[in-house]
C-alpha cells in the first residue's frame, strides 16, 4: 500500500507502532457485492494468485535482523454479500 507497483522489500524500523502497511489479500466488489469467484493475492510465492471463494487460514510472516513474527488469520466470505472478511487468530 503506498509503495508502487513490483516493490519486493521495504526497510521498516524497531517500534511499538506499525509503520508499513502490506495489502496481502484483494477481493473485487461489484455494487456492495463480491464480484467473481476467487480472491487475489497480493504477495506469494510464484503460483496462481488468485484462490477460490471460501474459508482459508493465512499465516503471515515477518523476518527482520534476527527474529521472526508469525501471525495467523482466518479468511471468510460475509454472509450474504461475500466480501472477504480477515481476521486474526489467537496462536
């Protein structure tokens, strides 16, 4: 977000406060309403970027210096219109 198009890393700096921002996940919305029938993925590795509606678990992980941070999401479509909704799971 923010960053153009093919940017592959970013430098971000120690803190308590986030101060990058990652779209990870993109759904397409017609009138209020999911439009097509896969997600797309913003940043993976090389395979097909986009995967079908429904429910996924997405574990996201951040490498800097020497730690790694690991964050778990579930991926579900809202009832009714079937916009994407993400949230985090507890590990």
């Amino acid at each position: 977000m923010g960053a153009p198009c093919g940017t592959g890393e970013f430098s971000v700096h120690p803190g308590d406060f986030p101060s990058v921002f990652v779209d990870v996940v993109y759904d397409e919305v017609l009138n209020g309403q999911a439009y097509g029938d896969a997600y797309g993925l913003c940043y993976s590795a090389p395979v097909s970027y986009a995967i079908p509606r429904g429910s996924y678990v997405l574990t996201l992980r951040l490498d800097g210096a020497d730690t790694q941070t690991r964050k778990i999401f579930a991926l579900e479509q809202e009832r009714g219109s079937g916009i994407l909704l993400m949230r985090e799971l507890k590990s």
